[in-house]
C-alpha cells in the first residue's frame, strides 16, 4: 500500500479512536464528528488507490458514489452512510442547538468502523 493510502488510513484508525473516547466520555457532538473524519479518510484512501485524487469533502462524497459505489465495488448503503454522517457533523459543528447521544453515535461509529474495514479491505 502506497504511503498516502497508509497514512489515510492511519488517520481514519486515530479518528475511530478519538470518537470512542468522545463517546465515553459523553461528547456526543464530538464523537459524530470523529467517526464522520474516519470514513472521509477511508473513502479518500479508496479512491487515491484507484488513481482519483479529490480533496473537498463534497468531492470525496460524489466521487466516492460515483466511481466506488455505483461500479458496485461496495453497497449502496455506505454512500449513505458516510453522506448521513457528514450531514449530522454540520449539524453537531455548526447548529448549536443540535442534540446526539449515545444510540445515536453507536451507530454512526459502528458504520464508520464497517467503511474503513471496507475501505481497506479493498486497498489490499
């Protein structure tokens, strides 16, 4: 694996991290932000191992639809995974009137952790 991918990846592991321990810690917010960050950087890390370089979140997102999920490399669903989790992490950052809690992030953290495993396993 290239080194880039490598350290996408890495990045997305540290993030995976973080976001458990918000969760723990009762950060809610925060933690749906940190497992949104993993999957960005595992769809990143995919689509730099296919040649395609895309840098803004909403390139990754439409990038990773159209060359990942729509070939049909990986199920529709984690294109709505990681779209939904990108929509609630502007909603935690920048509404400040908006609520998560714990359901909530385990499940988002739970799909974060199934697109990264994903992610790589299609890297190998």
């Amino acid at each position: 694996m290239k080194p880039d991918i490598q350290q996408h990846f890495q990045s997305a592991d540290e993030f995976l991290r973080e976001s458990e321990h918000l969760m723990i810690g009762e950060f809610y917010r925060g933690a749906v932000g940190r497992a949104y960050y993993a999957m960005f950087h595992a769809a990143t890390a995919l689509l730099l191992s296919r040649g395609i370089e895309r840098s803004s979140h909403h390139a990754v997102l439409s990038a990773f639809g159209e060359h990942i999920v729509k070939p049909g490399l990986v199920e529709r669903r984690f294109h709505t995974y990681i779209t939904k989790a990108f929509a609630r992490r502007n909603e935690c950052d920048y509404l400040s009137f908006t609520v998560a809690d714990k359901p909530e992030v385990e499940t988002i953290l739970k799909r974060a952790r199934e697109l990264v495993e994903v992610c790589r396993n299609l890297c190998k």
